[in-house]
C-alpha cells in the first residue's frame, strides 16, 4: 500500500449553528486503503462523512483530497473533486421509478460525453462487479435489501471514483447479506485499489474489512483512538475503547455516572 494521503484532514472543527460537534480534527486517510469511521452514538460519525464529502463546510480547518482544499477551492475544482468520489448511501437511494442500469448510467450521462453504447457496456461491467449480472431491467422495488445495496455501490462507481465513501453499509442486512457484502468490498478494494472510507458500528464488518479506524468520543469531540482494531481490542489502555470492540457493559457508580 502506497504511504500517500489521499484525503488530509487538519484542525478541523465541524457542527451545527453554534454546536460544536467535532473539535480540532487532524488525521490522515491513505490511498488504497480501507478507513473506519466508528464511535458510540451521537459522536461526530455521519457529521465526519458528511464535510469530508463536501454536503457541509466546517466550521474551521482544511479537508483536502486529492491535493485540492474542498474548504476553499473555487467552484470547478470542487466540481472535478466531486467526480473522484462515490457514495453509497445507507438506504442505498435508487431512484424507484428508474432500472438498475439506468440508474447506474445516470451519473456517466450527466458527467461524461460517452455514447450510449458505451455506458450501456460500462453499466454491465458495474453490475457485473457487484454480482447483479442480467438485473439491468429490475426495478428496485424487484429486488432484496442487499440487491439494492450492492447496485448502490454499482452506482457510486459508475465514474471509477478513487474513493468510495460508505455511511452504515451493512444496516437493515441480514448477517449472510452483511457478510456477503463485507467480501465485496474486501474483493474491490484488493482488485481496483480503490480507498474506501466507512461509517459503521457494526463490530463482525469493523474486524472484517478495516485497515485502520479512527474512534470518535462524544466527550471530548475528538478522537481517541487510531489503528488496527484487533490491536485496539487488545491493547488499547482507555477504557471506552476496550469496552467498544470488546462488547463489555459500561461501568457506573451509584450516581450512574460512568467511570473514565
């Protein structure tokens, strides 16, 4: 794995209004690499997702991927830095009323000059990457819960994005589907090289797929934890921590105050 950052997050400090959610963020995310975004609730995850995709502008710091400064950079370079990312949302957000394949080929028609029998053989290769190979016609509503997810992820790579961001990727799957999904992106991420940055709680996918995570703590707006998770499991000194990826009960006083 290249020892490049792709994406550089510096003192960042994100919220809502005058809320502060994220407090002074400064960390690395590194090309070709599986990335995780984990934490308890309320600590910052999908905020996290949502300024490094650009949806809002932080409150102080730079986010730059790909050498472009997504916080200050003018209108047409965020637009080309847009174009070198995919998402998959957690519900996966097909358009019901549009066919896999043409939802596939939405983004190679309003961002491309391809001819249409072009972006019809890039949206078999799509599929067939994601195992949905003769679903072109389905409508989603056709399909299952890990179908949709999977033609998501299809979509999101429809302009072969060098980073692929994934917000809760294996919520509402069962754990054949969950798993099943795990080793897609496993499979992807060794077969195209494609960073992979991924919100989640979810311990069997975190232990799965993860490269390196970075933990969120609602206290202190901050992170406190930075690593392989197996090592973090079992090594790891703070006590949220070793509680998270150990699944151990949190430890109260008589007041119910935890203990730190």
């Amino acid at each position: 794995m290249s020892r490049e950052p792709v994406i550089k997050v510096r003192n960042m400090t994100a919220g809502y209004d005058e809320t502060v959610i994220l407090n002074n963020l400064s960390f690395d995310i590194y090309e070709g690499e599986i990335f995780v975004i984990l934490g308890g609730s309320g600590c910052g995850k999908s905020t996290l997702l949502k300024h490094l995709v650009g949806l809002i502008p932080p409150m102080s710091g730079n986010i730059i991927i790909d050498n472009d400064d997504i916080c200050s950079c003018n209108e047409e370079t965020f637009s080309n830095v847009l174009k070198k990312v995919g998402i998959l949302y957690q519900s996966g957000a097909l358009f019901g009323s549009m066919t896999l394949a043409e939802n596939i080929a939405l983004p190679m028609r309003e961002y491309t000059n391809l001819p249409e029998s072009a972006i019809q053989t890039l949206v078999k290769m799509k599929l067939s990457l994601v195992n949905l190979d003769g679903f072109e016609n389905h409508l989603p509503s056709e399909i299952s819960g890990g179908m949709k997810k999977r033609a998501g992820l299809a979509r999101a790579m429809a302009l072969n994005p060098k980073i692929l961001f994934f917000d809760e990727p294996s919520a509402g799957l069962d754990p054949i589907s969950s798993i099943d999904l795990d080793n897609l992106i496993l499979h992807l991420n060794k077969v195209l090289g494609t960073t992979m940055v991924i919100v989640t709680h979810e311990l069997d996918s975190i232990f799965t797929v993860a490269q390196r995570v970075i933990m969120l703590d609602k206290r202190t707006k901050g992170i406190i934890a930075d690593g392989d998770p197996k090592h973090l499991r079992d090594h790891s000194q703070n006590q949220f921590v070793k509680q998270f990826f150990n699944r151990l009960p949190s430890q109260k006083d008589m007041t119910g105050k935890e203990f730190t």
